[in-house]
C-alpha cells in the first residue's frame, strides 16, 4: 500500500515538473494539434468570442491593414517577439477552392455526451465524465486503467483527481446507453448488461455465469458450469440463449441503431495529383486570419503612463488579454506548419500509394519513421495523427490507416502487417464453417503464400481483428 502511495505521488511530482517546463504557447500548441479542422474552427470562435484583443484580419491592404497589425514590442520593455509572430495567416496565396465536407454517422462520443447533458453534475464532475466518454475506445471500452487517467486529467484538463472520485464518474457512465459501455473488459460488459434486464431465473443464472464461471464460459466448458453452479441443462440452456443475445461491442454497431443522427466530418488536408505530381493543399474553410486588436493595445500603452489604481488594473488585464492572443496566434501558426510537415513527410515515405492508391504499395510505417523524418516528438506525430483526414483522388482515409507494423516474405521485401490480415479474414470468411482454420493452419497458409509468421503472432492479428478462436468459430 506504501509502495501503491510512493508510485502514485512521485507521478504526480513528475507531471507538475512537466507542467512547469512547458511555456502557456506549448501548451496551447499541444491542445491544438489534437483537433481536427471542424474543432478547431470552433475553437478560434470561443477564443474571439472570449479575448477582445483578438480579431478577425479582413486582409486589409494598405497603411490601415499595417497599422492593425500591432507588434507588442511597442508596449512591453522586455518583448522582442517580432510583428509577424502576432499575426496568423492561415490562407495560402492562392486561391482555394472550398472543398465541402463528407457526412458519417454521429459519433458514439457524441451519443454519450449527449446523455450526460441529463445528468446533474457539478462542473468539476462534468470535466471528469467528459475526459473519461473521450478516453473510450471505439466498441466503447476504457481500455485504460483509472490510474493512468489521473495524470492524463492532471495535464490535459488541469483538475488533480484520484482513482476512486474516476470510478465514482465510471459508474455513471456505466448507466448510459448503450448498455454495456464504459466497461474495462468483456466480463463486466456482460454483467452490466445482464444486470440492466428484467429480473428473471434464467437472467440470474447467466449473471451467476459470466460473474462467476467466465473462463470456463470462454471456453465452453458447459459440464463444469453445471456442476460448480448446480444447474439442469435446462438452466444452462436458457441462461446461454440469454448471454448469446447481449452486445459485446457497446460502442462497434453504433451506426446500427442511430442512422438517422450525422455530423459533418472535414478533411484536414487534400492531395491532388497534378500533372503526375502529387500537390498537397489545406482546407481554407472559415479558419479567419487572426491579429491583435489596436484598440485595446492603444488602451495598454496609455495605462502605462497613468498611476491611477484602477488604470494599472485595467493595462494588467488588458496585459493579460495580449498575451493570450500572441500565444493563441503563434499556437495557429505552428500547428499549421507541423501538421503540413507531418503529412509532407508520410506522403513521401508512402508516395507509391498516394499515387495509384494500391493498397498492396503501402509501406510499413510506425510514428517513429515519420518522427526521425520530421524532427518531431514522436508523441507530436500522435497529436497531429490523431482524428485527421485527408481526401484524395481516390477515397478519404483517416491518418491512422497508413501506420502499421510490417514484417519480411519470402523474397525479403519488407511488406505491411495489413496485407497479413486482410489474408487473415478472408480466410476466415471462406473457411469450413464445419471445421473452421486453427491458428497453426492460418500459419501454414500464410506460409504457402510466401509469408512466414508465427502462430502466436496469427493470434495477436486475430484478437485485433476481433476474430474468435476456431472453437469458438465452429457451427453446427
């Protein structure tokens, strides 16, 4: 327990350390990359909103666009940041043609923020309940521990919490829709769904299963149920009818069930092929141009020379306000410029793709390639990865669909983990339905097909794959 205590408050030590080291711009440069372009046209809309020291550019030609343009260097002794730091041009020179969007079903985030607006919850509580809806997977599964969570809490959103106020939010989540969410693995999937139903016999029994005989359960040991639960086959019978109907992907179907809910989805970038060359352009979309409001920088500059009480207070607020804007324009602008640098880099490295879009082209590729190409963090490359989109001439594709692992065929040419599984499900797709493939003959397949895998790799592609055991594949 001494130990669990030491572990957990040096993490915390580290984080404020880490926290410290970072300046307000990095910070604000780190919340930014994560959004995707739709997100972040709302964010500059809050910032507006909120900071009146920061206004829409018109891109003002002339004597009166450059006098709008304020360098703070003029009202602060000590700041050389220079003029064009503090004003954001997010368009390019040429003109761009708007690209419109692409429509996908309402995402299973929005679903379940949506019912949390039901609930009443303290603002802190809301904040918690928000960051763990996010952290869910996409067959609505927290995946990661509570623990893990605090420090992320602590550094993203900025409120110190423990695991069990976290548990205490998990288990209000717990009781959304789809039943089932927001369980940490499928036993408790199970159990919450099975609690949520009508109290029956045949009900209880399956709890009584899943709760308490869940390894045998998985491996259709149905005889040691019976005999450690004291069950007739009838029971048993029933109680099996009963868990094969419940949902083991809360979150996977959600596009199943709420068709008629959309949200418009944006590329953040686009790439053409132009006269055999590949031209990589992003969205203008209603990203404004962004400066500091001379009006309110006119206001410091006269504070200054008044000792007034209330005229200090007033140049320290506005003071306050500048520094916000500066940092906000500087996080706009280098967000643009490594999100460019970071699709430059994975366009180069999968060229061959991007120009015939043959997925058989696609190379392996992990973050760490595209970090060594760009001078990045490897944790930037995440951020910048992280839902984005980029359209081309033959499809959309989420950034993440180009990374993955790859291994050597054959004739020693490296090849793409997805290739593998592709053969993988079809595979399964086509076998005896009878006598479904076992992992040392997907192996000898693969094998036969010039890729040498092993059996305990076939079965980490398998689970990823969601793809049951051969036993658990078998049917009658």
């Amino acid at each position: 327990m001494h130990k669990y205590k030491y572990s957990s408050m040096l993490k915390q030590s580290l984080q404020q350390k880490l926290l410290q080291k970072l300046s307000p711009l990095q910070i604000q440069t780190i919340k930014l990359l994560e959004l995707p372009v739709l997100e972040l046209d709302q964010r500059i809309k809050k910032e507006l909103e909120e900071n009146p020291v920061l206004e829409e550019g018109g891109g003002v030609e002339g004597e009166e666009g450059k006098d709008a343009n304020v360098s703070l260097s003029n009202y602060y002794g000590d700041d050389s940041t220079p003029s064009y730091r503090l004003y954001s041009n997010t368009q390019s020179k040429e003109p761009q043609k708007e690209y419109p969007g692409f429509s996908v079903k309402e995402s299973f985030q929005q679903y379940l923020e949506a019912q949390l607006g039901y609930r009443s919850l303290s603002e802190r509580d809301r904040e918690l309940a928000l960051f763990i809806i996010g952290s869910l997977d996409d067959d609505g599964y927290l995946r990661r521990d509570l623990e893990s969570l605090t420090d992320d809490i602590a550094f993203k959103v900025g409120i110190e919490t423990s695991s069990k106020e976290l548990l205490q939010i998990l288990h209000i989540i717990q009781e959304f829709e789809p039943t089932g969410v927001g369980a940490r693995n499928l036993q408790e999937c199970l159990v919450l769904q099975l609690e949520a139903k009508a109290d029956q016999p045949k009900v209880e029994v399956a709890r009584q299963i899943i709760q308490d005989c869940f390894t045998e359960f998985t491996k259709k040991h149905y005889d040691k149920i019976r005999q450690r639960l004291f069950l007739s086959e009838t029971q048993l019978k029933e109680a099996i009818e009963e868990i094969i109907k419940l949902n083991p992907r809360p979150g996977g179907n959600i596009g199943d069930s709420y068709d008629d809910r959309t949200q418009q989805v944006a590329p953040d970038f686009y790439v053409e092929l132009r006269d055999g060359a590949l031209q990589l352009t992003m969205p203008r979309f209603s990203v404004p141009e962004l400066r500091i409001n001379k009006k309110y920088a006119d206001i410091l500059m006269k504070s200054a020379n008044h000792a007034a009480r209330d005229a200090k207070e007033a140049a320290v607020f506005v003071k306050q306000k500048l520094d916000s804007a500066k940092w906000f324009i500087e996080a706009i602008r280098q967000r643009q410029h490594t999100l460019l640098n970071t699709m430059n880099a994975i366009i180069d490295y999968q060229r061959d793709f991007f120009m015939e879009g043959d997925e058989t082209k696609l190379r392996p590729m992990v973050l760490k390639i595209i970090a060594e190409k760009t001078g990045l963090d490897i944790s930037t490359i995440s951020r910048v990865v992280n839902s984005k989109y980029v359209q081309t001439h033959f499809g959309i594709y989420s950034l993440k669909y180009f990374f993955s692992e790859g291994i050597t065929n054959d004739q020693g040419e490296e090849v793409s983990t997805r290739e593998i599984k592709n053969i993988l499900v079809e595979s399964v797709e086509t076998e005896e339905k009878g006598k479904p493939l076992t992992d040392e003959e997907i192996v000898m397949l693969l094998l036969g097909k010039g890729y040498r895998v092993a059996r305990r790799t076939v079965a980490k592609y398998r689970e990823q794959l969601n793809i049951p055991i051969a036993r658990l594949r078998k049917e009658l």
